[in-house]
C-alpha cells in the first residue's frame, strides 16, 4: 500500500453499504418501519445495522437489491 492511500477497514465497507442502502431507502420513499418489514427485523435491530451492517445477511441484502431496484455492485460504490 502506497503511503498516502486511504486504509479500506470493515468498518469503512460497512459504512458504504449501509450508506448506499440509506439513500435508495430515500429515494425509493421507503421508510424505516418499512426497511423493518422487508428484512424481518425490529427497529432496534435496524439501528444496529446502522451502526455494524456487516450483521446483515445475504437473503437480507438480496431483499433490499430487490425491493429498492438496486444493482447488486451499487451497494458497494463510492
């Protein structure tokens, strides 16, 4: 790794994905309590994953590149 590039963590993925999920929420005009229902989880358990969705699973993840017309390699773009 060169000296001046940027060190990619878990935790900075996990942030794009989840960022990347936040905004096709938006723009699909889906609300949390919604998300909640597409994933089968509480909304504890969707604040979780805002915090560490790496928690999150593949069928979880399927359902939201279904349901927010995503493409699966949208989730991880920058």
């Amino acid at each position: 790794m060169k000296k001046n590039e940027p060190k990619v963590t878990r935790h900075t993925i996990s942030a794009i994905v989840w960022g990347n999920i936040e905004r096709a929420k938006y723009l699909a005009g889906v609300t949390d309590n919604q998300l909640c229902e597409l994933l089968g989880v509480t909304s504890r358990t969707l604040w979780n994953y805002r915090k560490d969705p790496s928690n999150l699973t593949v069928r979880q993840l399927q359902a939201v590149i279904e349901n927010l017309g995503l493409e699966p390699e949208a989730l991880f773009r920058m």
